[in-house]
C-alpha cells in the first residue's frame, strides 16, 4: 500500500518520499500490514475554499482523505495532488513546512491518526 511521506531535509524545507506499507496476504481477509502503534484520531472538515500557507505538522501523523483532494506545497516547490482514499505520512516538524490549499473548491472531510 502506498504512503506519502513529508519530512525535513537537512536544508529545513520539506519533501515528499513515497513509502510501501508491506502487507501480508492472509486468504479470505485480504492483504494487511503488521499493527501500527497509534496514540488517538481526529476528524477534520475543512471549507472548499481552504488555502493553509506554510506550516509543520503538529505531530506525527497518518492523514486519510476520505471525500475530497488536496493539494500538498513541500518547502523545496514540489506539489501533490492526493485524492480520496490517499494517505498521507506527516512529519515536517520542524524546517518552514508544507502548504494545503482545496481542489476545485470542494470541501474535504479527513482523518488524522496521530502517532506522538
């Protein structure tokens, strides 16, 4: 399963790096990853007309869109589309951040599984 990554680089702006979750086929169940440790969830709803300049992460945390893209700004000028059902691996602490602006001005219902 994939997962977007963003972190710090050593020159404090942000990437992206994509990651494998391994999965582990287990017949009639389907595929699944080895349990990943968690520390609580929060449930967003942001307006279609969003655009968050640069900021760090809170916290460590899994971002799942559940009905809406967005678009992700890392510190070094790359940019992203992750659309419904997309995970996203956050963790630029620390460095100038990344930016999130809406797509096409729908509003965007997520989760985050936060891991600190």
């Amino acid at each position: 399963m994939k997962i977007t990554r963003i972190y710090t680089g050593d020159d404090g702006e942000s990437h992206f790096e994509d990651q494998e979750m391994p999965l582990r086929e287990r017949g009639p169940l389907g595929a699944i990853s080895a349990l990943q440790e968690a520390t609580g969830i929060v449930f967003r709803e942001t307006d279609g007309d969003y655009d968050l300049g640069f900021h760090n992460a809170p916290r460590r945390q899994y971002v799942v869109n559940l009905d809406a893209a967005v678009e992700i700004e890392t510190g070094d000028g790359t940019r992203r589309v992750l659309g419904p059902g997309e995970i996203l691996l956050a963790e630029d602490l620390t460095g100038r951040g990344h930016r999130s602006r809406s797509v096409d001005g729908r509003p965007r219902r997520s989760l985050f599984v936060t891991l600190d």
